[in-house]
C-alpha cells in the first residue's frame, strides 16, 4: 500500500530526472527520492547493464523507504548518427574543402569515416551535415557511392564518435538498433515502466517497437522522442499509436531551424494534450546547473513556459547525470514548477471522442463545482490519464490493483498513485475497497466528499463507464463493515423561558 501524503503533492507537473554518473549512487538516489523524483531516466547511450541495473535495485529500495512510487524510463540509444573513428581530432576551417566516406575508420585527415551506409546513399547535392550538435555544418557538393565532397560551412574541431545530423535526409535503417534490442530484453528483465524510442519519424516505428516489446513480454508504455523533422511532419499519425511524445530539443533545434523550435513545443504539447498523452520537454531546461548551483534567470523561465504551455513532465538531462549539483537543480525545478501552477490554466474547453474520455469530462465538471477529491480506479491507467487531461485543480488519486500500472502513471500530470488495491468481483466490492485504502493511506478523510471514477468491470480494461459522488460522512454511516465516522457532538443548552432575562 502507498500513502502518498498530500503535504508532498506540491507540483501537479512531474520531474522524470536522469540518472549518469553524478547521480547513481545510492545516497544521492535516496535523496532525489525524498524530494519528490517523480521518474528516473536511464540513458543507454551510456553506462552497462550492471550500472542500470544497480541504479533500479537502489531506486527500488529506496521508493519502499519513502513510500513513494517512482517510474523507471529506459531511453533507447536509437539510430544516432555518429562518425567513424579517427586517428586524432581534425580541425575543420570555413571554406576549405572535406569528404566523407562510409568507412569505419579513417586516418586521412581529409576525409571524415561516416559508417553509416543508409544515410550515406541518400545524401546529396546541398544537403547540409550537422557534426557535433551543429557547431560544425557542411554542404554536401557532389556525391557518389564510395566518396561525398561538402564545403565547410563554418570552422571547428571534430573527433571520433562525434554525432551527426541531416535535416531532409531519408534514413531508411529500422528505429531499432541490434543494441536497442538487445537493451529491451534486459530492461523486459528489470520491469522498466516507460520505454523512450529515439529519433522516431513515423507511426510506423512506434507500432514496430511495440510489437518488439510485446513479443519480449513487456508492458511498458512507449514514449516516442521527436527529435527530426519526419516526426514533427508526422506527429498526429504517432500521437494515435504512442503512450506519450517528448519534445527532444538537442537534436530537434539541429535538424530544424532553433527559432521554430518554442513554437513547435507548445503545438506538439497541444495536440498531445487534446489526445489524451503524456507531454514530456526536454533538454537544456536548467543546462547551467551543471556548474553553477544556480540557474539563469531565462532557464527558470523556461521551466515554467514549459509548465504553462501544459506538458505532463518536463525532464532533466546533464543537470542531473553529469552535474555537480543533481540535487539542487531538482530542486530548483520543483520550486519554478510549484510557482508556475499558481497561475494554471485549470479544466480547458476538450471534446471527447469516446466514452472513456467523456467520463473523464463529466467527472471533472462534478469536482470543479462541489470541490470533491478525485479518486480514480484504473486497470491499466487509462482513466486516470483521460482525468489528468482534463486538468483539475485536485490531486487525482489513482487506485489499482497492478502496482506497475501506478508507476506508470507517476509521469501523469496531477496524479498520484494512492495505493495497490485487490481485485474485486462487483462494483460494491470495489468501492468498499478503494474507500478504505485510501481511508487507511490518509489521502482521503472522513470529512471529505470524493469523485470515483470506475468501470462496471473491475479490472477489465476499457470499461470505465461509471462516477460516483460520496460524502464520506454519509456514506461510511450507511455502509455495514465501514469504520464509522465519529459524530461531532456538542452540549445542550437550556431553553430560556419566554421573557426570562438573559443571564
């Protein structure tokens, strides 16, 4: 049983914070955890599996610790461009002459390796590469199978490994790597939550993906990262077959022009909202804090545009895995968060599209007008979802008998994974139990009057038809085997005579 306490439920936009090397150890994890980690990221673009491995078993350990549920996001390396390897680091000058090959390795400083045959067939003529997050662009003058000539663009210093970009460029390799799969049975293993896949371009490679991790046996939900320009083109087409999108705006604001890019995080937040999915941003929100123990002034800003532009979670990246200040800059994130939602824009005007959804709308508009508590029953996390997208200005309580399913939904903006609770056969059942774990958890008093969102089938996915208004009071006093609630009482007074004098 979790027993979220309201006390901590400061912040209805959640944290997913990633884990690298300034942040695994035990004690640091324990207290990101304490302070309210909503979602730990692993990066397998770096680290071992031994590595992952001990960071979950500490993330675990310690989320028993703090009675705090707390989401595992495995982010998949994906087809990253990258350069071969190189003998030394070339320096690179504006004007001069360079060529690329597909080879592995090179030694000729003239020529830079790029092993990467898919994208390398499909260059041509003024097609601009990107190397090392865009500080060095080259345009492509003349192409052939074994060779492709570019001018440099501007002057800079590459090395081995370095990543590349190519915005226009068809890449026509799968959206999973042979490592990727090989990181997705090992995190089928550890029963990660959320599985982020990389460099997403069309619909397509989420139902690709998935039908991959169905097959290893997971049931993590699926995060597409958009992070080139196909998958912006294609976003309504991915929104329909992903759990959630994050706004990746390293690689993003390479492949498209940066000016584009706010605009293009407050669309794609939008449409996610309006379908019902997780919003994540990322990259750079607090970038400072990896040497400075305090942010810029336009960092917070962008925390908190963030958080009013609606998304469900923002993320942080070098702040927390390669910074010296993880856990000041979580808290620097929680505190621009808790700040941003005082002014909110609580229950926007949504259509619904089916019955879930329209449930969802309903019992939003009964919290909003008697100030209930909204507790949601849920099977796979869906309903609870649905209600978070209708932004209500309570905490969503969320209740299920799957303890993976509440972690799931730490990611859920405004929800909070109250407690695991057993299956039930009826509808009376369900209630009974839901009341007295969250009775027994103190999310929920006696005082209280609370908005259930259920379906006719406990436990059955996709049957969520069902909300019930309870007065606590009312109902504990009208149900057999409920703990009753204590009757205020207070002392008789006298009846004064007609005339008497007051005393």
């Amino acid at each position: 049983m979790w027993g979220v306490p309201m006390k901590n439920a400061i912040k209805k936009t959640k944290i997913i914070v990633t884990i690298g090397p300034e942040s695994r150890d035990p004690e640091t994890l324990d207290r990101l955890i304490e302070m309210g980690m909503d979602c730990a990221r692993l990066n397998f673009s770096h680290g071992t599996w031994e590595q992952h491995a001990a960071v979950i078993a500490s993330i675990r350990e310690s989320s028993k610790k703090h009675n705090r549920p707390v989401a595992i996001l495995q982010d998949l390396g994906g087809i990253k461009l990258r350069l071969g390897e190189m003998p030394e680091p070339v320096t690179l000058r504006r004007g001069d002459e360079i060529a690329l090959s597909p080879e592995k390795k090179s030694s000729d400083p003239g020529v830079l390796p790029f092993p990467q045959p898919s994208a390398f067939r499909n260059l041509e003529v003024g097609n601009n590469i990107f190397i090392a997050d865009g500080s060095v662009r080259l345009e492509v003058t003349k192409t052939s199978p074994t060779r492709v000539e570019a001018i440099i663009g501007n002057s800079g210093v590459v090395s081995s490994h370095k990543g590349v970009n190519l915005p226009g460029v068809k890449i026509d390799d799968p959206v999973l790597t042979d490592k990727d799969k090989r990181d997705l049975k090992f995190g089928v293993a550890q029963g990660v939550d959320w599985v982020a896949v990389s460099f997403v371009r069309t619909a397509d490679d989420i139902r690709y993906a998935r039908k991959f991790l169905n097959k290893a046996g997971s049931k993590a939900l699926v995060m597409a990262k958009l992070e080139r320009g196909e998958g912006i083109d294609n976003i309504d087409e991915i929104l329909a077959e992903v759990d959630s999108v994050m706004v990746a705006r390293g690689d993003l604001g390479v492949e498209i022009p940066m000016e584009k890019v706010p605009i293009i995080q407050k669309e794609i937040v939008k449409k996610a909202n309006r379908a019902g999915k997780v919003a994540v941003i990322a990259t750079q929100m607090l970038r400072s804090m990896v040497d400075s123990a305090f942010p810029t002034r336009a960092e917070v800003s962008d925390v908190t545009n963030a958080v009013l532009d609606g998304c469900d979670a923002i993320l942080l990246s070098d702040e927390t895995a390669i910074g010296k200040f993880p856990v000041e800059a979580l808290e620097v994130a929680i505190k621009a968060i808790g700040e941003s939602e005082t002014i909110y824009p609580f229950y926007p005007e949504l259509d619904s599209r089916d019955r879930t959804q329209a449930i969802a709308s309903a019992a939003a508009g009964m919290i909003r007008s008697m100030g209930s508590k909204p507790v949601v029953v849920t099977s796979t996390g869906r309903a609870a979802l649905e209600l978070s997208r209708c932004r209500p200005n309570r905490d969503i309580l969320a209740f299920s008998h799957d303890a993976m399913v509440l972690r799931k939904l730490c990611l859920g903006w405004g929800i909070y994974p109250a407690g695991v609770i057993p299956p039930q056969q009826d509808v009376a059942q369900l209630v009974a139990s839901v009341i007295t774990a969250a009775l027994e958890s103190g999310t929920v008093t006696k005082e209280d009057v609370v908005t259930i969102v259920h379906g006719f089938l406990p436990g059955v996915s996709g049957t969520t038809n069902a909300v019930q208004v309870l007065d606590m009071r009312e109902y504990l006093e009208h149900t057999p085997g409920q703990p009753q609630p204590e009757r205020k009482t207070r002392a008789r007074r006298q009846r004064r005579p007609v005339g008497a004098a007051k005393p």
